[in-house]
C-alpha cells in the first residue's frame, strides 16, 4: 500500500518537502538544565509485574488471578531492567487506592464497589497519599516499610524511584488513616453549605446528594454486601472530570471527585498569578515569589505530600491530568520539590500543544508527554494514514522545548505497540522505537512487556484488551515468560522474543551513551524524497550530531519490502562535520553488522544504503 507512490500522492509530497525546512535544530537551548546524556524511563505496573499466576479469569480475584508485590522486584530483576539501559524506574499505582477487598484487619475501611473500577481498582482513584497499596506488600501491615526497602534496593541497583501524583482528583472515600501530625484531611475543614470557597478542598452540589451513576454492573454482577445502589455522599461534590451532576455519567470519572485549586466555577483564578517574564525565572526564584503568599489550602496539601515522598528518597513524580490544575500550583509545588531535590525528575500528562510551554516554564516542569505530536504521528505513519515526512515539522515546532517532551509508544493508557489496534506486531514497532529515542534529547520511555512484544491480548473484566487492564488482577504473559517463574532470566521467551528484547537493550544502551542525541538534529528527508531514486515512500532519515559524534539515522516503516537507493547527505551538513573529499566508512550501531561507505564529493555525501522491512540504521562516522 505504502510501496508505490501514485502521482498524487508524489505532488502531496512535493507540497510536504516544500514545507519541510532544513536547517538544523539546535538541541542544548537550556545548556545548563540539560542532562549530558539520554536518560530512559521503565514505566511498570507495579500490581503486574511480579505476578506469576497464568490463569487470567476475567474478573478474577487475587487467589484466582494472583498479585505482584514490591518484593518481587529483586536484586536480580533491577540489575535485568538496569541493563536494559533505563536510568529511572516509573512504579505506576503505588499510593493506596480504591479496591475491593477487606483490609479491615489492619484499619483499612471497605470501598463501595459501585464507585471502583475493576476489583482491583484505578490507581489514579488515592485513597491515602501517605500509605501505599496494601496488595503490593507481603506483610499489608508493613507496606510502606516493604516499600521504602524497594526505594533502596532500586537506589542500589543505580536507578531513580518515580512514583504517581494524581492532584486533580481522589477517591469518592478518601481516608487520610496516616497523615502525619498537623495535616488535616482532604475536605475536613470545607464549609460545605456553598459550592466553591477558595481553600475548600472541593466543589460541592449543596443540598443534594450523590446517586450513583447508570452503569455496568459493579464485580460483574457478583454480590457483595456493600452493593445496594447507594453510596453516602452528602452534600455530593463534583465528578473528578468535572462533572457538575449529583449523578454522574457512566462515562465520567465517577470513582473519584475534582479537587478545588482555586479555580472559581465560572473558570476565573483566586490566588496570585506569576508576574510578566517569570517564564524565564529559576526554580528558586519561583520558590522565593511564593513565600509570602497566601494560596488555596489544597495547594498546601498536595505540596506537603509530594515533600513527604521526596523526603523517603522518591526521586520524581509523574503527574496526571496535570493540565487539569492551573500552572501557578505546579510553580509553587514543582520549585518546593526542587529546592530539596534539584535532580528530581518531574514529568507530566498535559495533551494540549498550546499550553507546553506554561507547564514547561511556568509550571517548572521537567518533562511533558510528546503524545499528540510524535506518538500520534508515528502510530498514523504505521497504520499506513500518513507518511514520516511530518515528523521534521514536528520536531521545528518543538524546537525550543523539544528536550522536555518525553518520547514514548507505549503505557498503561495507551493501546500496546504491538497489539493489532496499533502496530500489528511487536517487529514493525522497531522503526518506530528507533525514531522515538533517537529523534531527539528527550527522555525514552517503555511500558513493562513491550520490550518482549506483549500485546494485551487479555479480557481482564474491566478493562478492555488492547491495553493492558489497570483495574483488574491479571497477568501478563509475555512478561511472565521474560520473568520464568522469578528467575528473570527470559528462560520462557521464544527467540523472536529474546531477539526483541536484545533489540530494546541495543538500542536503549547506545542512546543512553550516545554524545550526538544530546547534540544537533538536522533532517535530510527533503534532500532525498523527490530527487533520489528507491527512496521509497516509507523511508525516513535524518542526521545527529555532537563535537565527538555524528549519526546517520535511516529507517524503514514498511513491513513488506527493502528499499535500496544512494543516500544523499547535503552539502550543508558535510560542511558542518567539517569532511573534506574522499570516502569515510559508517558502522550501524545497533548490530555492528553493516558497513557502508559515505562519499564526499564536491562537498557533497553519498551512501548505498540496502535496508530491509521494518528494519533501521544508525550509522557512525
């Protein structure tokens, strides 16, 4: 489909090129807040990872469908992930949640199936910011001291502890049972006669109380004594999403409610706005404005939670739905957090372009997820909806913050890379991986399973497949062959498995050693799109390059065929790598395997390159 291109498809790209420019981007824009080297984060479900049960029975609870714990994360599986070349380990759904299960053994009250997703419950419904969730430890009773011996076994393994902070909103039942001294609960002091007073913690529907919603049936259809159509909850107060209903939609966020930052209902701020030029202030200096004012309560609340992790040695939070909270809080809790930790690694879900850079300069964050820019294009360019050429206007645009949005094809809210919804299969996902974390300075980031193919073939309950359920006890059973009963050995693998797998450690150990990702970027698709021969529709290449390195990246999209053409490498270029005439051999550094000759003549660079489906190259100078 993608091989021959039709005449209007070639004036479609003449246009393309024609937009595409060629100046090359410069990528060290914020020097001294650069890290010298790529870091790569390994997002994993921490309730999956360690589970070895297979049986997967759709709603299954933990005896039948099993549970990881923070101690399955041995010695031996972080030097495993560690050798992967991550930097960082994001464990996803660690606060104390919602579920279904008794715990009241050790003070922990029921939760209201009718207001949990799942049996096992949405990790971003907190029922406790100051414990962890009581099935990820051996002992429920010592789960924050299984925990915090995770955070140093990590430590020593030589990789960073991220964990969630959900700010926008939390569980329908929150119960702060281990608040340190001095901090009141979430809404204990709220006047709730009103909808919105500024340090109420939340929004309120006064006089009216909370129904719940029309949805399925909660445990599919299993009973539970709790299960009675009811939830108390009176006054109600708004739906995490926002809803302003009493009963919300089956489609909202029912399971939890919206945190008040300040924002009065018509949408006006009531608290202190950053004064003109602060987008180019430091994280101290946006410490020091916010000494002396005076800010919504649960500002306060969520900043004394994220220094109480801090203070445990969690390096870094990831943020969700952070553009669901107004970036003066992010400001005032983000340069807190900096001030005791400057190395903290503070990255954020916010999907909407036109607001990047207040998060990013405003808001003093770290990283934003590049979803709808380069994920999205790359998963269109796989499903055969558009071709690569997009992605240099992509990366122009970015230009000034493209070493804060984070690159990723894969997590737990997204369809797996290589489920038939997205890729197809876990090998045409490796072009897409090699752009990903080469394209640019960013951080990489993989899902737990994708770096053996899984494919979240699984009907969990809730959840649905395709992605990977976070709501219910399941396994994962690619992970789990990688896993071999604990071994973390990847004895169960198949070889196109393991194949894979060395794939991932190839590519994401060369990045993290890599002088030129952290240098320049320059494209050199519209040097070769309409003018070399076999430079076939599919095909996308681009040059990086450092004082000590130069990189030539070419891939190929397409599953289906080789192409073969001669690469042309513009006279601009081989000016800026300061090459003379003559012939100069490139190595790929992904399998040291092929060797091709670059040559320079008049100026001007030339390589036969031989590429076959799905396949790519980085070649060394």
């Amino acid at each position: 489909m993608m091989k021959k291109i039709t005449i209007v498809a070639s004036i479609s790209i003449l246009l393309l090129a024609a937009a595409c420019k060629t100046t090359a981007i410069k990528m060290d824009t914020e020097k001294k807040k650069t890290p010298q080297k790529k870091e790569v984060v390994y997002q994993v479900f921490t309730r999956l990872f360690g589970n070895k049960n297979t049986t997967n029975k759709p709603w299954g609870t933990i005896e039948e469908n099993g549970v990881g714990k923070f101690n399955d994360f041995t010695d031996k599986a972080l030097k495993e992930i560690k050798d992967l070349g991550v930097t960082s380990i994001w464990y996803t759904g660690v606060p104390h949640h919602a579920l279904v299960r008794d715990y009241t053994s050790i003070g922990i009250s029921n939760d209201d199936p009718e207001v949990v997703k799942g049996r096992a419950g949405s990790p971003y419904a907190v029922k406790d910011y100051y414990n962890v969730n009581p099935d990820l430890a051996v002992n429920p009773a010592n789960r924050l001291q299984e925990f915090e011996a995770l955070i140093a076994r990590t430590h020593k393994a030589g990789m960073k502890v991220i964990i969630d902070i959900v700010p926008n909103h939390i569980a329908r039942k929150y119960e702060g049972r281990n608040n340190p001294q001095g901090v009141r609960d979430f809404g204990a002091d709220d006047d709730v006669s009103v909808e919105y007073k500024r340090d109420n913690n939340f929004y309120y529907i006064p006089n009216t109380r909370f129904e719940i919603p029309d949805a399925d049936k909660p445990l599919n259809g299993e009973s539970n004594p709790l299960i009675d159509g009811k939830f108390e909850e009176f006054p109600a107060k708004w739906t995490g999403n926002g809803s302003r209903l009493a009963k919300p939609d089956k489609n909202d966020w029912y399971e939890t409610v919206k945190v008040n930052y300040g924002i009065r209902p018509d949408g006006s701020k009531d608290f202190p706005e950053l004064p003109a030029g602060f987008d180019t202030k430091s994280y101290q200096e946006h410490f020091d404005f916010w000494k002396d004012k005076s800010v919504p309560n649960s500002w306060i609340k969520f900043r004394d939670i994220a220094l109480y992790w801090t203070a445990k040695g969690v390096d870094g939070f990831r943020y969700d739905m952070a553009e669901m909270v107004p970036y003066e809080f992010w400001s005032y809790m983000n340069s807190a957090i900096k001030v005791k930790n400057p190395d903290a690694f503070l990255m954020a879900e916010v999907y909407n372009p036109n607001e990047y850079r207040n998060y990013i300069r405003l808001g003093k964050m770290d990283y934003l997820y590049d979803k709808v820019e380069t994920y999205d294009h790359l998963k269109a360019v796989i499903q055969g909806k558009t071709w690569p050429d997009g992605l240099t206007d992509i990366q122009h645009r970015m230009t000034d913050i493209e070493h804060h949005m984070l690159k990723f094809l894969d997590n737990h809210d997204e369809q797996r890379l290589a489920s038939p919804e997205f890729a197809g299969t876990p090998e045409k996902g490796k072009p897409l991986m090699v752009v990903s974390a080469t394209i640019s300075t960013a951080p990489t980031m993989i899902y737990f399973g994708q770096e053996v193919g899984e494919a979240g073939n699984e009907n969990a309950g809730f959840g649905t497949h395709s992605r990977t359920s976070i709501f219910d006890y399941i396994g994962v059973p690619n992970h789990q062959r990688w896993m071999n009963g604990g071994k973390f050995d990847g004895g169960q693998l198949s070889q196109s498995e393991k194949d894979l797998r060395d794939f991932y450690r190839r590519l994401l150990n060369f990045t993290v050693n890599s002088s030129a990702l952290m240098g320049n970027f320059q494209e050199i698709q519209t040097a070769n799109r309409n003018i070399t021969p076999g430079y076939d529709i599919a095909i996308y290449s681009y040059v990086r390059w450092s004082d000590t390195q130069k990189l030539i990246v070419v891939t190929n999209f397409y599953s289906l065929a080789s192409s073969n053409f001669e690469l042309r490498i513009p006279a601009d270029i081989i000016q800026k790598w300061n090459l003379k005439d003559g012939t100069y051999t490139i190595t790929d550094q992904l399998y040291h395997k092929k060797t091709t000759q670059l040559k320079v003549e008049n100026g001007e660079g030339k390589a036969q390159i031989s590429i076959g489906p799905s396949e790519s190259f980085i070649f060394q100078l």
